[in-house]
C-alpha cells in the first residue's frame, strides 16, 4: 500500500516496482540517484537558456536606439535555437515530472535529497544568471 504521508524508512518504493529499497546501502544509493538527478535538472535548465541566449537574432540596425527598454526587448530567436529550446524544454519538463512522482513516494529522505539537490543545482549553474540583472539605473532621479 502507498504511504499517504510523509514518513521516515529505509523501505520504500521509488518510481517503479522494481525499485525497492530495503537496506540503508540501497535507500542511500536511492537517495544518491535522487539528489543527482536534481542538480542535473537545473543543469539542464541553464543549458536551455544559454541556448535562448545564444539564439537571439538581434534587431536590424535601422531601428531606432531605445535606451530605457530591455536591450532584449524586440528581438526574436532563430529557427534552429527555437526548436534546440523546444526540445530542451520537452527534456527538463519531463524530468522535472519525474522528481515530482518521485517526491509523491512520500519519503521524507527522497523528499530532502531532492530539494537539497535543486539547491545545489542552482548553486552550481543557475545563480550566476542574476549576476546580468544587476544593471546600474539609467535614471539620475531614481
């Protein structure tokens, strides 16, 4: 029977009914598999926008300069970085999906070797993305 609420046990089922765990060396290895799988997640988010980023088409110069907008602002991607970002995302939804049902398992280990992982993850790949949105105002007023 499924657990229905968070408990703390080394025996479990993790996805599939021939993953079962039944000794700490294979909830560890679990727990392992859980957390990797996490960081790879938010490694595969941030190589979807740096393929965003390198995508975009940037304006036709005979336009008009508009210093207040976001430099991204009117700008389009190209047909190979749409469908390489498509794919990308089809990818990291389908394993965000799956670290979702694995967190459904109810697991209290599988539950915090997921979410440290996204942690982790992010650490690793994805903050350094807010580094670019620090930009000095424009504005003498503000």
């Amino acid at each position: 029977m499924m657990h229905m609420t968070f408990y703390w046990g080394t025996k479990m089922v993790l996805l599939f009914d021939f993953w079962k765990t039944d000794s700490w060396l294979s909830y560890s290895l679990a727990l392992l598999f859980c957390f990797l799988f996490s960081v790879f997640y938010q490694y595969m988010e941030d190589r979807r926008l740096c393929v965003l980023t390198i995508g975009i088409v940037p304006p036709p110069s005979d336009q008009p300069s508009t210093p207040f907008l976001h430099p991204r602002l009117g700008t389009r991607l190209s047909k190979s970085a749409r469908f390489a970002t498509a794919v990308l995302f089809g990818v990291n939804s389908a394993i965000g999906y799956v670290l979702m049902l694995a967190v459904m398992s109810y697991n209290g280990g599988v539950f915090i070797a997921i979410a440290l992982g996204l942690a982790v993850g992010y650490f690793l790949f994805r903050a350094k993305e807010y580094e670019a949105l620090i930009v000095e105002d424009a504005c003498a007023c503000s």
